[in-house]
C-alpha cells in the first residue's frame, strides 16, 4: 500500500513540464538551449572574433547604450564586485539603500572592500526613495560622496526602483557621485537605459530576463566610471575592466572565454531584439499586472506596497498568519511539479515569490497562477476563489485598465 501510494506520488510529481517559477535562474528558451549545443571553437581564431564582436554589440543594444559592456565569465556576484574594484578606493564614501535581501548584500561586499558606506534603512516593501537619495547628496557640501549604489529590481522583495528619478535627483543637486545600478532580475525584462539615465555602471548576469542559464555577469561602463578606474586605488587583477577591454575591441578576452554561454547570449539577444525591446517590456508589465490581480483576487496581499514600484518580473505573496510559505512551497512542488520562489532573509516563511520573467507568456502565467490556486487550497492556506479568473481578465484586456499596457484589438 505504501509503496503503491508513493509510486502514485512520483507519477504525480514527475509527469510532463516542470514550472520553474522562480525569479531566477528563469527557464531557457529551446532556441538558446540549441544555439549553446555546438562544439567549441578557436577562442583566438576568426570565427570567435565574429561571435564575440556580434555579442559585444547586442549587449550594447539590450543595456542601451554606445558605450563599452564587458563580459565576465562569473555570477551577479562576480559582475558586483567588478564594479566595486574598478571604480572605488579604500575609504570612499558611498550611499546605498536597504531595498531587501540583494541590497544587504552588496553592502556587505562594499564594506568588506574597506568602503564607508552610508546605508539608507528600509523597511523591505518598497523601492529606493529618490528624495533621501538627493538630500543626502545635498547634505555632502564636502562632495565626499563616491557613488550612489542602487538594486533595480529588488528580487526578495519585487520593487523596482526609479533609476530615471534617482538620475534627476542626483542632478538636480549637481553632485558628481557615480551612480551604479544592479540590474540583474530587470536587464531584459523591464524597461532599462544605460545611457540616457547616465548610469556609470550597470551590473548584469544571464540568468534572469536573458533567459540563459547562469555563467556570465556584466558591467555597462561609462566614460566618467571609466576615468574613475584610471585613478582609483583598489588592487585587482581578473576583474581589471583594462585587461578586458583591449582585446574585446576586436571580439576577444583576455581569458578563455565560455564559449557555449556566448552563443547562446547571441540567441538570446537575437530573440529579444526580435521580440521588440518595448514589447517585451510591455509583456512582462502585462504579466505583472495579472500576478497581481491574481493575489487580489485570493484576498492576499501583494508584498511591495508602492504602486508606481510593482515590479513586472516577479510578486512576493505575503503569506496569511500562521502559515509558512516554505510548508506552501513544498506542497505545491510536491503536487504540482513547479518550483516557486523563497522568502529570503528575513521575509523566509512570510513570502513566497512567483517568478513571471524571461521566456513567460500568457498562458505559462495561468498555468502558474493555476497551481498557485491549487496549492493554497491543499495546504488549507485561507483565500478567495477566483483569482487565477482575475489574472485572465488582466490578459485579455477586461481587467484594471491602470495598471498594465492595453491590448491592441484587432479589427472586424
Ligand atoms: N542582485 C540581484 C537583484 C539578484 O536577484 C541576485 C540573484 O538573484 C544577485 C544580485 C546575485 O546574483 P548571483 O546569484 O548571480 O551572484
């Protein structure tokens, strides 16, 4: 009996898709998944050089920018520390923001690099205030202030912050701080301009809205970040932007590059330039929105409070009182066959995060959504019927017309 019931658990769990909806690493298109399945080449040979010179400049086009991106073969992490290294000294003065979870961390990192850093406290439900940002600026006569270092899309938390009116803030107090900015759950997803925002360094990885699997990390350089790294005085080597721009002028590395990750980014990016930038942009708005009324319509809450923050790539889900959402998660993993994001932290047990990024589309939300539904309703989680209906007014263009794209109707 026993064996017959857990045999009938595995069939259960096993059969057909996995949904992985996480907030990433997001699921890996079949097209890039192809593109990556081919032997490795000459990473000094001609062949390379078209791939690198081609993916150096497709990154350029998602980050929207002219100016150089560089590659590293490493994780966010890697990408985060590469920032720090090229453009700040011992001692430096910065001011970042307790966004969530990726925010404390990046701090920790910037600290442990011997850098003073002022942390503006947060309460974990909202992105960084453009406000704070400008009055501590204007407060720093001294202009000791180094840089101002924000996350986009806080992935524990799902705000986004308002990098264009962190910009504005910054000059309206003409202070010259470098501004970096992780955009390693929103790059691909949600609306992001490099060079129009003036952004110094942007920090990236693949495995988010560039729907790769993990590997390589970015930084987005600018021409003042790049006469920061000419002077600045902290020890480095591997992550050196010098070392890796020189070859990269003519599609190398300086290192031996990963070769299969880079031409699955060349699919990806192709995929993505394909789509329209505005429209994936647009997509995952329209995604969002429909996570949201999803919630709402469970009587839950969504857990980022500030409307104008809701992030399009994922939704934390407060989860009722006295319930766990790890005892959640696991039931719907076990039922379901779909992966759903951890609470981090200190929100670990009180969120659980739907991941809706990358290669999502309508019907995979639903789906998800579906199987959000299902397993509140076998881990005995109180909520509303209806939400998942919610979401589908969303995507069909009857729902709350303020918080997502309309739908363009044809005609007849
Ligand atoms: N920053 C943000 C916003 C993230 O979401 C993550 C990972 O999820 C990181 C940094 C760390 O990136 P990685 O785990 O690739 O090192």
């Amino acid at each position: 009996m026993e064996i017959k019931q857990s045999l009938e658990k595995f069939m259960k769990t096993h059969q057909g898709h996995h949904f992985l909806q996480i907030p990433g690493p997001s699921p890996v298109p079949e097209r890039v998944l192809r593109a990556m399945n081919k032997q490795v080449i000459d990473h000094r040979g001609p062949e390379f050089s078209r791939l690198g010179k081609e993916v150096l400049e497709g990154c350029r086009t998602v980050f929207k920018t002219s100016d150089p991106v560089v590659i590293y073969p490493s994780s966010g992490t890697g990408a985060w520390e590469a920032a720090i290294v090229n453009t700040l000294s011992p001692g430096d003065k910065v001011v970042m923001v307790e966004t969530g979870h990726f925010a404390t961390l990046w701090r920790q990192m910037v600290a442990r690099w011997g850098i003073d850093v002022d942390f503006v406290p947060g309460d974990w439900r909202r992105g960084a205030d453009p406000a704070t940002i400008e009055a501590k600026l204007a407060e720093d006569r001294a202009r000791s202030i180094k840089a101002v270092m924000v996350v986009h899309n806080e992935t524990s938390t799902g705000a986004t912050s308002r990098i264009a009116e962190i910009r504005k803030a910054i000059d309206k107090v003409s202070h010259p701080a470098l501004l970096m900015v992780d955009t390693i759950s929103s790059l691909g997803s949600v609306d992001y301009r490099h060079e129009e925002w003036a952004v110094d360094v942007t920090v990236s990885c693949l495995q988010k809205g560039l729907m790769l699997p993990p590997g390589l990390g970015f930084n987005a350089i600018s021409k003042k970040a790049l006469a920061a790294s000419k002077t600045n005085k902290m020890p480095r080597s591997y992550w050196d932007w010098q070392e890796m721009l020189k070859p990269n002028v003519n599609g190398f590395f300086p290192y031996t590059p990963a070769t299969s990750l880079l031409y699955g980014l060349r699919e990806a990016l192709a995929m993505l330039i394909e789509e329209g930038l505005e429209a994936v942009f647009a997509r995952h708005q329209r995604l969002g929105a429909a996570a949201r009324a999803a919630v709402r319509g469970w009587g839950l809450e969504v857990h980022c409070l500030e409307p104008a923050e809701y992030s399009p790539v994922l939704t934390a889900v407060l989860m009722p009182p006295g319930h766990d959402a790890d005892q959640f998660r696991k039931i719907v993993l076990d039922n379901y066959n779909m992966s759903l994001g951890a609470g981090l932290s200190k929100l670990a047990g009180r969120v659980f995060r739907i991941g809706h990024l990358g290669e999502c589309n309508e019907l995979t939300l639903v789906a998800a959504l579906t199987g959000v539904e299902m397993g509140l309703s076998a881990a005995g989680v109180p909520h509303l019927a209806g939400g998942v209906g919610a979401a589908m007014e969303v995507l069909e263009g009857r729902g709350d017309a303020n918080s997502w794209p309309p739908l363009k109707v044809a005609a007849g």
